[in-house]
C-alpha cells in the first residue's frame, strides 16, 4: 500500500480513467484558430467598403454568418467546449439556439411591421 501513487482525484486510480482523458489543442491549433478569426474579421471590414455590397439585401446576413462562425469557433476552442463533456455542449447549445431563432422571428416580425407601416 505503501507504494500505490497518491491521487487527489478518485477517478484517476480507476482502470477506465485513461479513457476518459481529455485531448486538448496544442498551441499550432490556437494559432491556426486566430488565423482564421482574423481573416474573417477581416473579410468583414473588407465587404463594409464594398458599396454595392452594402446596398445588397445579402450584407447584414452575410455579417451575421460570418459572426455567427466567429462565435461558434471562440466557443468550442478557446472555451474548451469542444472538448468538454457532451452534456454542457447541450446545455450550452439548446438555450443558445433557443435565443437565435428567438431574434431571427423578432426581426423578421418588425421589419414586416416597418414595412406594412411605413416607418
């Protein structure tokens, strides 16, 4: 007994432990990540100095993706959701999209509202 490793946690002595070891990113994934977020952000300001593009029914949705991704991304990475247990992915996801369809009908409902209305 004397010679058994000591462990503040129970569930690292258990024989299934290894198996629930979580992989995190190495510091080449974080980089890779900022990348990507950068040229997103940049592709956002980039299309804001295009005026036929800013005049298009595209452009607000097009920000709105290019954000929704930007979040999703910072999300799952850098929050460790990604790599978290299936069950805070859940709670973290079905309040959230609940809240996005939410302000998607809002928004859809007031601009019928301003467009019936004329204001």
């Amino acid at each position: 007994m004397a010679n058994e490793p000591v462990h503040s946690d129970p569930a690292a002595t258990t024989p299934h432990a290894a198996a629930h070891e979580h992989h995190h990113p190495t510091w080449q994934t974080y980089v890779k990540i900022g990348a990507i977020l950068t040229a997103i952000t940049v592709a956002e300001v980039w299309a804001y100095y295009i005026p036929s593009l800013v005049a298009s029914r595209v452009f607000v949705p097009m920000l709105l993706i290019m954000s929704a991704v930007k979040f999703v991304t910072v999300v799952m990475f850098y929050m460790h959701l990604k790599y978290d247990h299936k069950l805070f992915r859940v709670l973290f996801t079905g309040p959230m999209l609940i809240a996005a369809i939410t302000l998607i009908s809002l928004l859809f409902l007031f601009g019928q509202l301003t467009a019936k209305f004329g204001n």
